[in-house]
C-alpha cells in the first residue's frame, strides 16, 4: 500500500475517532474541533511516510500537539488549559449530578478534574480512547514500562480522590496532588 | 468495588455513540477535506475557509444512512432528492407578520416545549471513488427531564424514498418498509448523546439566542450559526407556541432571511419559505404561515463543483420536521 493509500484509509478510519478525541478535550465546540481535526489530518498527511501500521495512537498524538498549538496560537491556552476536562456551559457544568445518586457521570470527573493535567490525560486516553499501554506510550512518546507506571500512579491517584469525593470528607487542594508525585 | 477506569469509562462526555461524532461513512466535510489534502491544491487555506461554510451550515444535519448501490441484487437505485421550489404567491406572508401570529398563538396558548424530536432528513453521502447514494431516514427522540431517553431511526424504504416510517405512537412503531438503523434507550443522567441543549429553553427571544449561543458559539452573531443552532435545538426539543413564537422572532431578526414564495415541501405540507445565501450555499427554513412552526430546512449548492459531480440547485441536505 502507498502512502497515499495508506493515508486515505486511516483517514476513512479514523476520522471520528479523532474528532471524538478532540471534542472530549474541547468541550465539544464544533467550530474549533473541526479546524483541529483538518490541522491533525493536514500534518498527517504531510508526514504521511511516517505513518505506523496501526496509525490512531500515533494520530492521537499530532492530535494532543495541535490542540496546544491551537489554543496556544490563540492566545488562549490558559483559559482553555482550565476547560481540559471539564465541561461547563455559562457558569453551569453540562455534566450534572443524576438524580439517581449512584451515577458516577459528575463526581468521577470532579475526581478527575483534582488531578494534575499529565494524570489527567494518561486516565483519558485510557478509559475514553481505550487505548492499549504500547499505544499509550506511543501517544506519549515515552516507553511501554513509564507509561505503564504513569498510569499506575494516576490510576492510585484517580481512586484517592473518588474515595474522596463520594466520601464527601474535606478535599485537599490540588497542590497537594501535585505533591503526592515528588 | 467498581474500577476506577470503569467509572471514567462511564463519565465520557464524547462516547462512541455520540450522535455528531459517532463512526460513520465520512460526511461531505470530511470528504471534501481529504479531496484537498489528496490533491495537494496549494490554494488549500482558502477552499477551506469556503468549505468550512459550507461545513459549519451543514452541522446540524445528521448524515443519512449511506446504502452504497453495488449491483443488480442492490435495492433499487435512489435519486437525490430534488430542491424545494417556492413560488411567489397572493397569499405569501412576511417573515414578521408570521412572527407576531406566532406571538399572538403564544398568548392565547401558551404551551411546553417538549423534550424530544421526529424528524425526516437527509444528506448528501460521498464515498470517495464509489457512486454512493443515500436514502433519507427518520429519527424519533423521547427525552426525559432526568435525562433518561429512547432513539428510533429508521432508514426509509429505497423504493419510496421520504415517505414516512415512523408512526409515533406509544410505543413507537415502525410502518411501511422502513429499515430500523439503530434504537436505543439511555439511562438518566447527561452524556454524548444528550448533553446538548439539555435545559429547558428560556423564555424571551433574547434569552433563548443566547441560550442557543452556548451550543453554536457564534450564533449570537452570525446568522448562518444562528441557522444551525435553530436546527440542533429542534432536533432536542419539539417547541411549545411560546418558544415557537421566540424562535420566529429570532429568524426574521437575526437570521438574515429573504422571502422566497410559497412552496409544498416532501410533506405535503404547505409553508412559507425564507432563504439565506452565501457563498456556495442557500439555505432555506419553511415555515408553518399560520403558527410559525419550522417545518422544514434545506441547503442547496449554488455553484456547480465537478468534482462530486453538483450542479448548482443541487441538494446539500434537508431536514423535515414532522411533530
């Protein structure tokens, strides 16, 4: 298969994988996933030569660099850094606690939302991308045994804070998650 | 105790089923964006712009099923559904004075908007290097206040294309030879597939622009997003007389409309018809002349691209409301 070809498929492919990517980290906000989407598919077609055999980890990660760049070309990568996994509407979260208590919708993302960015992303990539710990490492550009660890620690943390959250107990700020690394 | 990865698994905001992100054949956007990069047009920045109008019109539209026509043991061959053409007419009513019917419906009747929609639609499918045509199907929601929902869609019968397939009964059921393409319930609580303009609509034409503005950021300014948050928003919520009464005073403020004549739609129905052009694109919302109701919306091409073999008038996408 060319490059050519091979480009066109893992476009056909994975199209909405990535734009489901990029709407999990965007709030959605169709404008400015779409623009991110076409950016993450014109690189990759640029470095089309470079495409793996399985090519969605390594899309997923031109993906994580184009909404940095993005926002950040926007002079608006603070503002959205604080929107990364959350998902508010005009001061209102869009993930609302359930009536039904044992929901986990909206304290499961107020116990991720307490963890650092990086432990964030390694928790998303793996539960919402299900995404293997080579391809995690792949996205991450790291090794299969640190991006193992790396999940291993974020998943103890993840569990920390959800004990903490439905455990309704005072929460520790999030420095003090931060610090847990050191 | 439940895995912590699991319960994650359970928050995503973006699942697989997702009704605009859902894996699907690629929509015309799509399509036409792969065509760009394939053909290496150094002009690529600037069709983008233009398709990227195009793209943004066409958001709402929910991609109709795409039944590839293969062979002689295919269903028949379906054509693609052609333009509404309104006509002027003695009885053609202004974009305002629908508007203050609609308020004076509203104030002797108020009513509620109910959580949910039953709509016809369709749109262009392409299929790079595959002659690809697409049936128009029909989708019926039901939504709760708790979040907890059904879906029915059903892809209309290849032989009769648009005749309706659904009867919304209680419980729905499917009539004539429509295919059920997916069905499904959702449990309460607010995710992919609800999330969008989940609160009730507020009351106030002004209100309810910004409350559309949440999901179509730009629908505050821009009369083509405007257009296309209208089009989400019914596709969640069948408007009771006063947010129809709401949304008519939106359209013939901010929506950039012209009159366009009378016209009978795929219906039957007969409405009133308004339209919007820009580049490349004519966008058209029927309305119901008497109440208001928006009873249909249309994007047609305004300029032939041999490319996907369009001409000018050609059918982007429609969507018909039918409750």
């Amino acid at each position: 298969m060319s490059p050519d070809e091979a480009f066109d498929t893992a476009y056909r492919e994975h199209y909405w994988a990535v734009s489901r990517f990029v709407a999990r980290r965007l709030d959605g906000r169709s404008g400015e996933v779409e623009e991110v989407v076409a950016e993450v598919f014109a690189i990759a077609w640029r470095r089309r030569r470079e495409l793996p055999e399985s090519p969605l980890p390594w899309l997923y990660g031109v993906a994580r660099n184009c909404l940095a760049n993005a926002v950040r070309g926007r002079g608006r990568y603070r503002r959205l850094l604080a929107k990364l996994g959350h998902h508010e509407v005009t001061g209102g979260r869009r993930t609302v606690p359930s009536p039904d208590a044992e929901r986990p919708g909206s304290w499961v993302l107020e116990a991720l939302d307490r963890l650092t960015e990086a432990d964030q992303e390694v928790l998303k990539l793996t539960a919402w991308e299900e995404l293997t710990v080579e391809e995690l490492a792949t996205v991450l550009g790291c090794g299969r045994s640190a991006a193992a660890m790396r999940l291993h620690r974020a998943r103890q943390r993840l569990r920390t804070q959800i004990d903490t959250v439905r455990g309704a107990v005072p929460v520790p700020a999030r420095t003090s998650t931060k610090d847990e690394r050191k | 105790m439940t895995d912590e990865l699991d319960l994650l698994r359970g928050a995503d905001p973006v699942p697989a089923d997702a009704e605009r992100w859902r894996d699907r054949p690629l929509d015309f956007e799509g399509e036409r964006r792969l065509r760009q990069l394939v053909s290496g047009a150094r002009r690529r920045r600037t069709v983008r712009r233009v398709v990227m109008g195009v793209a943004t019109a066409t958001a709402g539209a929910v991609v109709a099923i795409a039944l590839t026509v293969s062979g002689p043991a295919s269903s028949p061959a379906v054509a693609a559904p052609v333009a509404l053409r309104p006509h002027t007419s003695a009885a053609d009513v202004s974009l305002a004075d629908i508007a203050r019917r609609a308020r004076a419906a509203a104030a002797a009747e108020p009513g509620k908007s109910v959580r949910g929609s039953h709509v016809q639609d369709w749109s262009l499918g392409l299929e790079s290097g595959k002659d690809a045509v697409t049936v128009p199907q029909e989708t019926l929601t039901r939504w709760n206040a708790d979040g907890s929902g059904s879906l029915l869609v059903v892809a209309t019968d290849p032989r009769h294309p648009g005749r309706p397939v659904i009867d919304d009964g209680d419980p729905p059921r499917t009539v004539h030879d429509g295919k059920v393409v997916r069905r499904e319930s959702y449990p309460p609580g607010i995710d992919g597939a609800n999330q969008s303009y989940f609160e009730p609509p507020p009351a106030g034409a002004a209100a309810l622009r910004d409350y559309l503005a949440v999901w179509h950021p730009d629908a505050d300014r821009d009369p083509g997003e405007l257009l296309g948050a209208v089009q989400d928003f019914l596709r969640v919520w069948t408007p009771g007389p006063r947010e129809i009464a709401n949304l008519a005073t939106l359209l013939s403020r901010d929506a950039g409309l012209r009159p366009a004549g009378r016209v009978t739609d795929r219906m039957g129905r007969e409405g009133q018809a308004f339209v919007r052009t820009t580049a490349g694109l004519q966008q058209m919302v029927v309305l119901d002349p008497d109440d208001g109701r928006v009873l249909d919306m249309e994007e047609t091409g305004t300029r032939d691209d041999p490319e996907y073999r369009l001409k000018a008038g050609d059918v982007l996408s429609y969507t018909a409301w039918l409750s």
